[in-house]
C-alpha cells in the first residue's frame, strides 16, 4: 500500500482560530477484485469545529475534476468530432434523397393520375354538350361534376387547366363548354373549353385511351353584320332589346337621331326601326363584339327618317342621310339621354304657384344623377346659384348668337368653369331639383340674339354642320347601296 499526502496551499481561519488540515490519500491495492482504491485520510486540529466537513468537501471536489478531467481529453475529443461528422454526413444523405424524390415525383405527374378503363372510340353523333357556368364560390371541379358524374375525368381535366391558369382566379359568370359521352349508363367527360376573352382559348380534350390533353389556342372570330328591325310598341328601346339588338347600338341610334326626331312626341305605337351594326362571332356562333352602326332607318310620326355611316378620305366619320346631308347639328335637342318630355315650351299653369306664365324652356324628366350633356360646341359664360329659380344653372354661348341655359341640376361638374370650352356630348352637369322644382328634371332653355326661343323650332330648323362635297357623293353612294338595298327588300 502507498500513502500520498497533499499538502494545502494555505490556511483557512475558522472560528478565530487556525485550523490546518492535510488530506492524505492512500493508495490500497485489494487482491480479489485488483483494483485500487484511493481512500482520503484528513488529519486536522480536533480544536476546529468544521475541520472533517470541510476536508470531505474538498475531497469531493477533487473527485469531480478528475471526472470532468476525462471531456477534455485528446481521445475523447477526437471520438466526438468523429460522432458529428457521422451525424452530418447522414443529414446530408437523408436530405439528397428526400429532394432526388421529389424530383423524381414531379417529373413523373402527368403519369400518376388515378387508373381509368380505357374508352372505347365513340362517334360524334354520340357526343352531348352543355355549357356551364361558375356560380358564385363554387370551385372548376364542383361546376364539371355537376354536369358530368365523371370523378377521374373531372379531376383530370382541373389538372390541365391548372397547368394554363390560376383557378383560384376563377369569377362566377365563367362559362366552360363541356362534351361528354354515355356509355353502358356511365357518362365520361370527352371535353372542356374555356373562351379568355376575345381570342383566347383553352382546351382540355380525351384521347381515346381516356387520357387527357390540354391546349392554348387562338379563337378565330368571323365578322357579320347585325340586321335587327321590330315595331314599336311601349318604347324604343325596350322594344329594340326584345328584337335582339345590342343595347349600346340602341343608345348610339338615340344620339344620331336626336337631331331631328322628338322620341317623347314623335314615336307612336306602331312606328317602325332597322338598325345594320357589325358584329364579330366566335366558333360557337356567339357575338364576342359590336362594332360601328352602319345604317339606321326609323318610322316616326308617319315619316321615314334614314341615316348612314360615312368616312371620308380623311378619316373624318360621319352620319349622313341618303342625299348626302350632315345630320349632326349645331344644337341638340335633347341634352339628356333617356329624358321624357315633362313640359313644352309656351304659355302654361305653375306648378309651384299656380299662376299662369310664359314657360321658356322644355322640361325634360330623369332621375337625378343622369348627366347633362353640352348642346353644342362653345364657352362657359356663367355658372350660378339662383335659390329662387334655377337652382344650380349654368350657361354656354354658341356661334352664331346662339347661348343654351341648364338649370335645376343637382350638381354642376368640376370642368365646367367660367371660361371653359366645351364640346357638344361633353358632360357638364347631373339632373336634380333645386330651385324652384317640383321633381328631378333639367329646364333647357335656347336663346337666339338674347331671346328666348323654342328649343324644338330652333333645331329642327338648323342646317347641319356639314354636308359631302359633289366629289365625294360618288363615293358615298357606293358605300350606302348595300344597305339601301336591305332597306328595299323588306
């Protein structure tokens, strides 16, 4: 047995008195297990109070940085950086393979749709179409199985579409034209095209194996004139859109007429209307567009009246009637689109006082917001406030003496300022009832040389702004006998 003693550093103070202790290790060999053990004799002045706890303690610690000792060894640092560069190296491995699969998985897609039968061949007669329509929230796959109980056909046909669009961009409204064919009481989806716009189109189609295709393809559109003719019998354009014409061709016939027909005390029952517009249809035969107007004839008051479509050599575009005259005039008479006529011009009872007076003006009824446009080309000269009266009012001065007054407006637009010029059409105000008003209406009024005249005598008796020249009638007529001779077949 060997004995190793360990002498302290230095001496503590406890208790006012010096207390010196040595740890004495002994080194004891047993003979049945040949181990060694190391046992820590502590020799110390008895005097001291805490001499033993505090030599055990000191022992223990000795015991524990021998034990941390072993972490900072060569060997064990180098079995723990081999350790991290294993687990690295598999992370590294774990994640290739997880990305090469992945890979692997998007590439092979197109392949790994659920199993279908295959389809036998079918004819064309054997096809059914319907068209369907998104409703609103409702998904591309809900709108197809709706219509086709075909689950791996449906499913295969979003995949396509998903593969052109974003489906999630989808709005209601959106209409699919779908084909499918019934087989043994079974239906399976053939077909889904979807018309983007004008011109572009995405298909989704089977082959005969039941796998499907997709394509972006170019919609060919095929240009028709529109004749659309019918008999007045509550109202123009009511009765003009029951005959299938396009609503913006029945506003435009309003515009060019206006001129020179009174729609509030022309039209009658039984009154006649022709429109010829352009038109561009798609495959399905389906109006993607309208175009210009090209020719209008209208039965008023046992009267035909019948405008044309014409551009001269210098792209200037005009409508003309049959003998070459302008039918654009330097007033209009109706500066309010869809107004009916409330109170003429003359002589009548008010409405507010009951008294009889001269009534300078035509009254024409709308709803209030409806825009007041400019009845012709010319300048601001006022725009007021007349509480007692006009309202809200404002006036143009013309060529030629002529000035045109509006009043009773709810609100007078933020460009029409003293001063402005403005274009016959142009907005330049909203129908109200302020003044003195019963209802939303707009009191027209037209002054010639400072005296007030009746609007509907004043512009029927204009001449129009400009007519053809003799060399250009040749032209002109070459250009109208197509359309006058639809006119003389019916």
């Amino acid at each position: 047995m060997s004995v190793e003693f360990f002498q302290p550093r230095r001496k503590r103070r406890q208790s006012g008195a010096l207390f010196a202790f040595q740890p004495q290790e002994v080194m004891m060999h047993e003979t049945k297990t040949s181990s060694v053990s190391r046992i820590f004799v502590l020799q110390g002045n008895k005097q001291g109070r805490r001499g033993p706890i505090k030599g055990m303690h000191t022992a223990r610690r000795m015991q524990r940085s021998k034990f941390l000792d072993f972490f900072h060894s060569p060997f064990f640092r180098l079995r723990a950086g081999l350790l991290a560069h294993s687990t690295l190296f598999l992370i590294l491995i774990v994640l290739g393979g997880l990305v090469f699969s992945s890979f692997r998985l998007m590439s092979a897609r197109p392949n790994k749709l659920p199993a279908r039968p295959p389809m036998p061949v079918v004819q064309t007669e054997q096809l059914s179409g319907e068209r369907v329509s998104l409703n609103p929230g409702e998904s591309l796959s809900n709108a197809l199985y709706r219509t086709v109980k075909d689950p791996s056909g449906v499913a295969s046909a979003v995949r396509i579409f998903s593969d052109f669009i974003n489906l999630k961009y989808l709005r209601a409204g959106q209409v699919f034209d779908v084909g499918y064919v019934t087989i043994d009481g079974k239906q399976y989806l053939r077909s889904v095209v979807m018309e983007r716009g004008r011109v572009d189109r995405i298909v989704a189609f089977a082959d005969k194996n039941g796998r499907f295709h997709g394509q972006q393809t170019k919609n060919f559109l095929k240009s028709e004139l529109a004749d659309i003719s019918g008999v007045i019998e509550s109202s123009l354009y009511g009765d003009g859109l029951a005959a299938g014409a396009a609503s913006n061709k029945l506003a435009q016939l309003f515009d060019v007429f206006a001129f020179t027909i009174d729609f509030q005390r022309d039209l009658h029952p039984g009154d006649t209307f022709r429109l010829i517009y352009e038109t561009e249809k798609d495959s399905f035969g389906e109006v993607a567009s309208v175009g210009s107007l090209l020719a209008a004839r209208l039965t008023a008051a046992g009267r035909e009246h019948t405008v044309f479509r014409y551009e001269d050599k210098d792209g200037k575009v005009g409508y003309y009637s049959e003998n070459g005259k302008g039918i654009r005039k330097a007033l209009l008479l109706m500066p309010v689109h869809g107004g009916r006529l409330t109170s003429t011009f003359g002589t009548r009872r008010n409405p507010v006082y009951g008294y009889t007076e001269n009534h300078p003006a035509l009254d024409f009824g709308a709803p209030i917001g409806t825009p007041v446009m400019a009845g012709g080309d010319g300048v601001i000269i006022h725009r007021g406030w007349d509480p007692n009266g006009y309202g809200n009012y404002l006036k143009i001065q013309h060529n030629n003496g002529y000035v045109t007054l509006y009043a009773h407006m709810s609100r007078i637009a933020r460009s029409s300022v003293k001063g402005a010029s403005v274009r016959q059409g142009q907005t330049i105000g909203y129908v109200g009832s302020t003044g003195m008003s019963t209802g939303p209406h707009l009191h027209y009024e037209i002054h010639v040389n400072n005296r007030a005249m009746n609007p509907a005598i004043v512009v029927r008796s204009m001449n129009s702004n400009r007519n053809l020249k003799e060399e250009e009638m040749a032209d002109f007529r070459r250009t109208i006998q197509p359309y006058l001779d639809k006119f003389r077949e019916q």
